[in-house]
C-alpha cells in the first residue's frame, strides 16, 4: 500500500564551490569507524536461538528476487531504495565514529530519506532544463575526495566505502546531486541576480570603518520551529548537541540537519562580524573560545546550535598566521618506566636543552642523550595546539618551549628557527565581495526554488 504526500518545508541548499563541495564530503568519509553493532547484535542472537530449525526440503511460496530492491520512497515516479538510505547513512555513521544510539539511528535515517528526496528532485529538475552532469566530471571529483581525504587512489576510497557499509555509487550520487544543483542555480538564478557597484563600495566602507575589531568564524545548524513543534525541535537539537559534545561530527549532523542555506558545506558561516548576526547568537558567540559549542539557542523561527571555528581582528594581521621554522627534539621512554624514572630522564633532557644556543646545535646536543631531531620549515602557529600557539609567538629565535609530553608519548620540545610574520589583511577586494553578496543572494532564491520543487513534487511512500 502506498500514500501519495506533498513535501513539507524546505531544506535550505547554498551554491557552492567546487572545492567546498570536496571538502564537504571528504569530512563526511574521514573518521574511522568501529566494527558494526548491527552484526554484532545479530551474531548475538544467532547465537542464544541456537540451530535454525530448516526443513530439507523448503517449499518457497511466492517469488524473491535479491536484485529487486523494495522501494522506500518514488519521487515524481524515480524510486528511492532502502540500500540508497542505508549506504548514504553509513557515511554520516562514519563520519560520527560509530558512535550513533538506536534512537539517533532512527533519526538519522529519516533525515537521510528526506536529503536523498531533495537530492532527487534537484538532479530531476536539472536535467529538465537540459543539464547533463557527465560521468566524467563525477569521477573527477570522487578522484579528488579520494586523494585529498586518502592520499591514496580511488580504488582504496572504493573499498573502505565497502568496509564501511556504503559503496562508491552512493558517494558519486551525492556528488552528482550537488554538481546538478549548482550548475542549475548558476544557469537559472545567478544571472537574474544583481549587485551594484554602489552597494560594493558601501560595505567596503563599513569593513574599514570596522578595522580592528573581531570577526568569527562559526559553524551553525538551524532548526526550524513553529508554535506547536517548539518543544520536540528543541529535545532534537538537545540530542545533536550531545551527540557532538561525545565526538560527533559537526560537520556531518549540519549537512543532514541544518536548514540553513550553509548545510552543504557543513554549516560553516565564513568569516562574519557579530553584527551580522541576529541578537541572540551574536551574544552567546561573544562570549565563546575557538572550538567550544552552544546550544540550542532560541531565535525567531526556531533554534540554533553554533560552533566556533576560530576568530581575528578585520583587516588586521593576525599573529597565528606566521610561518614558523622549528626543530623538534624528543625523548622516548622505554616500556615499563616508572613515573619516578621518567621524571629524572625528562629533568637530564630539560637540562641538555638548556645548553642549546640556537638550531645550529640542536642536533650535536640531542646526540650526547640519545634525543632524536625532527625538523619542519613551513607551519602556521594556527594549526599548533591553542597553548603551543601562545608559547611559540612568545619565543625569540633560538629560544626554545618548555618540555611537554607523557611517559606513553615521550617529551619533546620546540626550538624556533625562524619566523615569517604576516602582512596586514587589506580585505576582499572588489570583486573578490561583490562575488560574496551575489553569492548570498543566490542561496536566498534557492532556498525558495527547491520549495517550490517540493511543493509540485508527487512523493509515494511504502
């Protein structure tokens, strides 16, 4: 039996880049996943059954054929099957580490179905306006999520999907989906779009009258929310903050989620000012560090969770973006050493270091305890640990970090080289953000295109 609905409010989808759209779904294949509670459940009630009691000679009544597969839902009379939801879920899994309850498994699933309809009438309605996304191009891309998630080749890529549960179709769809709609918006929406140069001019204003002050970099999944759903949006997005908060990714709970125009690229915001935001939000980022989480947050129209990526001062250079030459020298400690015996190793090394006058030295001094020497030209002081960062940007050439480390891992310090300070953010240029507001506009009228789809779309669900 079947049921013939119209769908419900929209997702909202932004055009995005192409390396935006690698990006996203390379986060979406990066964790490692644990072995699959699903099988071990089965194996495990295998096992208390015991022997299945199978005649020898089964009489089969009615016709099963493997290679059909029952459809979850027919989208405009293309089906959606259950292996699509499965393997597109096991991405998300994955990407969450395998940490996903039963209950958020349920949800999940059900969100998935939803995206995957989405996706369908986005390809659906592309190719209705004579836009073809070639194999080629999708190969293209999966290449690209394969080499800069791997560093390996797209068969490795093909057979960890597998591991996992998913399969190299599924991935190609998604990347097929994405393709169709960008390339629609930009045929269909973006040359309607306008922004005057007069416009441009006054937001470069405001950006230098803005000069010094902060601006974040934050992530968001939106959930919206009327009168009468306020309560289960909110118990929703409860169980999104916890599932984060117990390592979770952020990044794939915004692309299945979020309703914000910013999903696809996992909820990632940009650089903004807190200006740009609305009250609510912009008062609890204020008081947030890089890396921490809020929410939900009420707004108007529903609930917010915010994670802040990072923050700097407009138009101003910013001392995390200097480029630093640094030695590391490390000691390791043998197995089975006793706190005590560390503690008198890591104080002779603390001491060998202190002779150190320079990185000239560093290897002839590292040999009289044995201490080896690793050596790295080209790293930004942002992509150290947050307190490296502030120690290392405190140092004179020469000078090195105080010892740090543990008995598994050994210690280590870092001596700086050198470093190569950054120059002064002059700030988009004019082009550079006339392109962002256009861009802007752009995911406005998509949100409003795909309702739309939604709404002349016929859905049947088994």
């Amino acid at each position: 039996m079947t049921r013939t609905v119209r769908l419900p409010s929209p997702i909202r989808r932004p055009l995005i880049g192409q390396s935006a759209l690698v990006l996203g779904l390379a986060a979406m294949v990066a964790a490692p996943i644990a072995s699959s509670a699903s099988a071990q459940a089965v194996r495990e009630s295998a096992d208390a059954n015991g022997a299945l009691n199978i005649p020898a000679n089964p009489t089969l009544f009615g016709k099963s054929d493997p290679n059909v597969r029952r459809a979850t839902a027919i989208v405009n009379g293309e089906i959606v099957t259950g292996t699509d939801v499965e393997q597109r879920l096991a991405l998300i899994v994955n990407a969450n580490g395998g940490k996903v309850g039963p209950e958020e498994m349920d949800r999940l699933r059900l969100q998935v179905l939803r995206n995957l309809i989405d996706e369908t009438l986005q390809i659906q309605e592309a190719k209705a306006a004579d836009i073809q996304i070639g194999d080629d191009e999708v190969n293209q891309t999966f290449e690209r999520v394969a080499t800069q998630n791997f560093g390996q080749s797209v068969p490795a890529l093909e057979k960890y999907l597998a591991s996992i549960g998913s399969s190299a179709a599924s991935l190609k769809r998604q990347i097929k989906g994405e393709l169709s709609w960008q390339r629609l918006l930009r045929r269909n929406v973006q040359p309607f779009i306008n922004v005057s140069d007069g416009e441009v001019r006054e937001m470069m204003e405001r950006l230098q009258a803005s000069k010094g002050t902060e601006e974040y970099r934050i992530g968001e999944i939106f959930l919206s929310a009327t009168d009468e759903t306020q309560q289960q949006v909110r118990a929703n997005a409860e169980k999104i903050v916890e599932q984060i908060k117990q390592g979770g990714s952020f990044v794939a709970y915004a692309r299945q989620f979020s309703e914000a125009s910013t999903a696809a690229v996992g909820g990632d915001l940009g650089w903004i000012r807190l200006g740009q935001l609305p009250n609510e939000l912009a008062t609890t980022a204020a008081g947030m560090a890089p890396g921490q989480l809020a929410g939900p947050i009420p707004i108007p129209g529903g609930f917010s969770i915010l994670y802040l990526i990072d923050k700097r001062q407009v138009l101003t250079a910013d001392p995390r973006d200097a480029v630093l030459s640094l030695k590391q020298i490390s000691i390791s400690f043998p197995k089975g050493t006793t706190e005590k015996q560390a503690a008198d190793k890591a104080a002779g090394f603390a001491s060998m270091v202190k002779t150190i006058h320079g990185c000239g030295e560093a290897e002839k001094a590292a040999a009289t305890i044995g201490a080896s020497v690793v050596a790295n030209d080209q790293i930004k002081a942002r992509d150290l640990p947050g307190a490296l960062q502030e120690t290392l940007l405190k140092l004179s050439v020469g000078e090195a970090t105080p010892p740090f480390g543990s008995i598994e891992d050994g210690v280590r310090v870092l001596l700086l080289c050198g470093r190569d300070d950054p120059k002064v953010d002059s700030g988009p240029s004019f082009d550079e953000l006339q392109q962002q507001m256009e861009d802007d506009r752009v995911n406005k009228r998509a949100q409003t295109y795909l309702r739309d789809l939604r709404r002349d779309a016929v859905i049947e669900y088994n």
